[in-house]
C-alpha cells in the first residue's frame, strides 16, 4: 500500500488557509460495509504534507436512522473513537454541519448537540449546537442547519441569523458557508427538501451569499463531487467519503477535497482512494480583458484549440478552459428554430460534439455536448436574448469543473455562472474537434444558421 506523503496545496501568501472538505461516510458501526470505504478515504487525508490547518465534514458521518438511542450513541462513539481515532483534533480542528442521517427527530438533534459539545454554542436561538460560527483570522465559517425541525424538517434553514453573522463579521476578508443539503440540484437529483434545500429558502440564503461576498457555499448529501458557480458564488458538494456502493459507477468516486485560500483567491485538488487528484480549480478564472481575446472569421475555420491533455482528471497539468465572447443583433423573426454560433466537429459522420447557439423562440443560449459518438448529445441552457435586439455574451468551458463548468457571463464586469443542465459529466469528456463552423452548423449554411446580423467572435484559452 503506497503510503507516500501527498503534497497538499499551500498558499500562496502568509495570511492564507489550507484545510481539507469530506463527508458522508455514512459509517459508525464496526464491520459494516462503509467502515472500511471511510478508512481508506481517511488514509488520504492522513497522508497529506503538510497536514490541514482544519477539516470540514458537512454531514452524515454515521449511518444514523434509527430510533434506539442507544445504538445512536454507539455509532457516535465508534465513529470519533475508533475510525477517526487517528486524527488529532486538538491540532487540527473538526468542524460539522447536521446532516439527515444524523438530525432526524428530536431524539437524534439532542444526541447530536451532545456529541457535538465542542462546537461553539453561537448559532441562533433554539438551535445552538446545531448551527454555529467560526472566525478563524480574516477567515469566517458559517455551519448551518439545513434540517431546521422548527421550520419543518429536512432541507429548511434559518437565514435571518445567517445574514446578522455576516453582517457582523463583514471585515473577514474570505466567507464560507456550509450545509447539508444543496441549494441548486447535482447531477440531475432534484427536489426541494429531500434532494435540495427549500426552492424559496433557497433563493434568499443564496441572495444573502452574493450580497455579503460569500466566496463558496459548501455542502453534501447528493453521493459525489461537484462544483457549480451562480452569480460568481461558488456551490462546492464533496459527499465522497464512503458509500461507494451508491454511486454512479464510472461517474463518481469515493474522494477528499483539499484547498488552499489565499489573497489570490481559491484553490482545490480532488483526491481519489488512490491519491490521485481527479479534479481541479483555480478561483476565480482571471482571463484578461476580453477585448484581447483572438478574432473569429465567420465560416468554416480549422480549430485554433489544441489542448495538450483531453483528460484533465489524471494530469497534474492545469485543467482545459477556453472560451468565447460572442456578439451581433438577434433576429427580429422569433421562430424558435436553432441558430448556431459555433459548432465544433470532426470529418466523418458523427455529429459535432460540442455546439453552441440560440434555441427556441426565447433565443435562449443552450449548448450540447456529445463526446460519445451514437449516444444523445447532453444539454446545457443559459439565459433567453431578446429578438431584434444587440446582445454580447461570453461562453467558457472548464475541463476540470464536470458539469457545472459549462459557464456564462454577459461581460468582463459580471460574474460566471454554471449553466443548467442534468448531466453528471461535463467537458472532461470532449476530445476537441478539427474543425470549427462560427454561425452556422457542420453541415454549411444550411445547417441551423444564425439568423441576426452582425454576429462576431472571439475566443481565448487558458
């Protein structure tokens, strides 16, 4: 078993951060399936040099769900006694959020507030011990409860504490939030209160992100990695740390996520059971001014683009990016056809694997992506342009982002946003084409031409 030290991610000025995120190992009973899955996500974090500052764990720690108190106990002993026993959390300090294997009734929320009794006892009233804060220099934590059994239960959180600790602590020069539940869906797993947090609840923790400088809500519950980005704040899910048998095969992996925060901005490296780092970002993107960006003709061109890796998920290398700014007049004829404006593909038969364009009478930005010959192309959609009407938008595309890093942005001043979709891959699976057609299909004129005038592009990789 190879038990070489994995060098972590430092940062890159002294007054930075670096910590790992890991959750849902659903263990706490010894012999049982996840123990020895959890053990070997654990044998990652221990080798890691230097070791963190702090860990975050949002949720699901033990399998939980049961109503015999007693055994809820046992698995909260087995759990820090025994499989976290190799963690020195006087050194390194273990920070967790409630999750619903864990706070499910009002039996399992005193338990918790019990086992939990090294928390800080600073979060609203009525739920100390279930949500709190940490302020850690020029760093502030916010932990939350996303199963707030005052407002109902399961994916319900409180926000009015949520925004006075914000308020409170607006000096910190870098804010993170956690919680169980996620506010926007994960790989096509949708539904408020089981899969995600209250649609409503949702939106306004979310409008209190953006507008108190929230760098990254970090959460849970859905069994994978993901990462999305909406309205510039960063929605990072790590649920790798041991039920391995419920994951999509081929899709997700058991994994830890280790971070380095710093002036510059954020950091992560995605590590395997193998300690191999299978996703990465730097935050944020930092791409120039787009008035920089190369020029497009419009027509059929040979693809620019020839990135040294197509994969990024087994390279130490910086992942793939590029991206697009495209700018014209819509068409005043609303007919909802497609309308391309760059459609990448190779000679032969298959179709483009990468298009992007307007769809529908909306003219809303959409992309597919089909890097399986044979196999349905998979949907990103963005926002709707307006017809008869200038519009100047930008595309980008990061290979090692998965399905939340097919972004957009109306300009250089505004934030990235992920676009929507239901995929649980991204661009990672694109081998980029030969061949580039700019407002029009791969088929010539034809083929889904851009119906407005005055369409031009620009492009840039990183």
């Amino acid at each position: 078993m190879d038990v070489a030290p994995i060098p972590a991610l430092l940062p890159r000025d002294r007054t930075g951060h670096q910590f790992v995120l890991y959750a849902d190992s659903c263990s706490g009973v010894p012999g049982a399936l996840h123990e020895s899955t959890f053990a070997a996500v654990n044998q990652i974090v221990a080798r890691l040099a230097p070791q963190p500052e702090f860990i975050c764990f949002p949720g699901d720690e033990i399998i939980g769900l049961t109503a015999d108190d007693e055994a809820l106990r046992q698995q909260w002993q087995h759990w820090f006694d025994v499989e976290m026993a190799w963690l020195d959390a006087s050194a390194i300090p273990l920070y967790h959020t409630t999750g619903n294997h864990t706070v499910y009734d009002s039996h399992s929320e005193t338990i918790y507030r019990q086992v939990m009794n090294h928390l800080p006892r600073n979060g609203p009233t009525g739920q100390e011990g279930l949500s709190y804060f940490v302020r850690r220099g020029d760093l502030l934590l916010i932990f939350t409860n996303t199963l707030n059994l005052t407002l109902g239960g399961e994916g319900r959180v409180e926000t009015t504490w949520l925004e006075q600790t914000l308020i409170e602590h607006a000096d910190a020069h870098h804010k993170l939030v956690f919680g169980h539940h996620p506010v926007f869906s994960v790989n096509g797993f949708v539904g408020e209160h089981g899969r995600d947090i209250d649609t409503a609840m949702g939106q306004t923790l979310w409008s209190l992100l953006i507008e108190h400088g929230v760098l990254a809500y970090v959460c849970s519950h859905i069994l994978a990695f993901d990462v999305q980005v909406h309205d510039g704040v960063l929605q990072i899910l790590t649920a790798g740390a041991g039920t391995a048998h419920r994951m999509p095969e081929g899709v997700e992996y058991l994994h830890c996520v280790q971070a380095a925060l710093d002036q510059q901005g954020l950091r992560y490296q995605v590590l395997d059971t193998d300690g191999a780092v299978r996703e990465q970002l730097a935050w944020p993107l930092n791409l120039g001014m787009s008035s920089d960006w190369d020029p497009l003709s419009l027509g059929l061109v040979h693809a620019p683009y020839s990135p040294k890796l197509d994969e990024s998920s087994s390279s130490s290398q910086d992942p793939n990016l590029i991206c697009w700014r495209f700018s014209g007049v819509c068409s005043a004829e609303a007919t909802g056809t497609r309308q391309t404006l760059l459609s990448a593909w190779n000679e032969g038969t298959g179709l483009a694997p990468l298009w992007i364009g307007l769809a529908g009478i909306e003219n809303r930005l959409s992309i597919l992506l089909a890097p399986t010959p044979g196999r349905s192309p998979h949907l990103w959609t963005g926002p709707a342009l307006q017809a008869d009407q200038p519009f100047d938008i930008q595309v980008a595309l990061h290979g090692g982002m998965g399905p939340g890093g097919v972004l957009w942005r109306w300009d250089d001043d505004k934030p990235w946003s992920s676009l929507h979709g239901s995929s649980a891959w991204g661009v990672e699976r694109l081998s980029w084409p030969s061949f580039w057609s700019i407002g029009r299909g791969q088929r010539g004129e034809t083929d889904f031409p851009f119906l407005g005038h005055e369409l031009r592009v620009k492009w840039h990789e990183k």
